[in-house]
C-alpha cells in the first residue's frame, strides 16, 4: 500500500484487478476487430482508421496470455514510430 500514489493505485493488487478487467473486456474486441467500440468517442471520427488498427494491433501483441510470443519493447516501439512517419 503506497497513500502517496492517486486512488486507485494505492494497493497494487487491486490496480492489477483493474488491469486484468480491461485486459479481458478489450481482446474480444480486438479479435474481432470492433476497434471503434474501443475509441474515446470524444474523437468524433477524427483519426485515421488504418493507424488506429495498427495501433490496437501492436497492444493486441503486447497482451499476449504467453511472455514469449509477445513482442519486445524495442520492436513495438519502432512499430508506433513507423506509424508516425507512415501517416
């Protein structure tokens, strides 16, 4: 229990329950691809729907259940800055 972090991530295990619960409501999506339900509609359709894919796509992989078949830090980060400079 750390008070001096903001509520809601004082005590670690209840900060992974949190985590866990996005985790398992967002992959559904991402498999079958319903990506907009995912977005702030607060964007108001204000963004390209080719990065946004690539973007869920590469959180997609970083979720992976097995450590080994996710992608290294290093490899999704020069994902991300291939999508600026792609769009």
């Amino acid at each position: 229990m750390d008070i001096k972090r903001p509520k809601g991530q004082q005590c670690l295990t209840e900060w992974v329950k949190v985590q866990m619960n996005i985790k398992a409501s967002a992959r559904p999506l991402l498999q079958k691809q319903a990506i907009k339900e995912l977005l702030d509609p607060r964007l108001m359709n204000c963004y390209s729907e080719q990065e946004v894919y690539c973007m869920a796509l590469c959180a997609y992989l970083c979720i992976r259940r097995d450590p080994n078949s996710r992608p290294r830090m290093s490899q999704a980060c020069c994902h991300i800055s291939s999508l600026k400079n792609t769009y």
